[in-house]
C-alpha cells in the first residue's frame, strides 16, 4: 500500500469533528511558534502547549487507533 492510498483511507475514516482538532491543533502550533513574537502569548506558552499536546494525541489516537 503506497502513502497516498494510505493517507485517503485514513481521511475517509475521519469525521467533521476530527478534522476540526487538527486545524485547532495546527492553529494552536502557530501560535506556540509565534510566541517569541508576541509577549503576551508569550505569557500564557505553557496552556498553549498543553492544549496542543492534548488534541494533537487525540488526532494521532483517531488515526492510528481506528
């Protein structure tokens, strides 16, 4: 099984609400990369990360656990 035939199985399986963790989660990476930018995310960095580590295991658990 190549990658790509992989990749589409995996994204036929996944529902609204997964694909709304992973943009949150990307979103949410963002925001950690950006905070050496701004102080004020700077401020709050380690809820950041906590929520990304969260909903980003919650993703890799619905891909690979399925």
């Amino acid at each position: 099984m190549g990658l790509m035939s992989w990749t589409e199985k995996k994204i036929h399986g996944m529902t609204l609400w997964d694909f709304a963790i992973f943009k949150i989660a990307l979103a949410l990476f963002g925001v950690i990369i950006g905070a050496y930018i701004s102080l004020f995310v700077k401020q709050y960095l380690w809820y950041f990360i906590a929520v990304f580590v969260i909903l980003y295991a919650i993703l890799i658990f619905r891909i690979f656990g399925k």
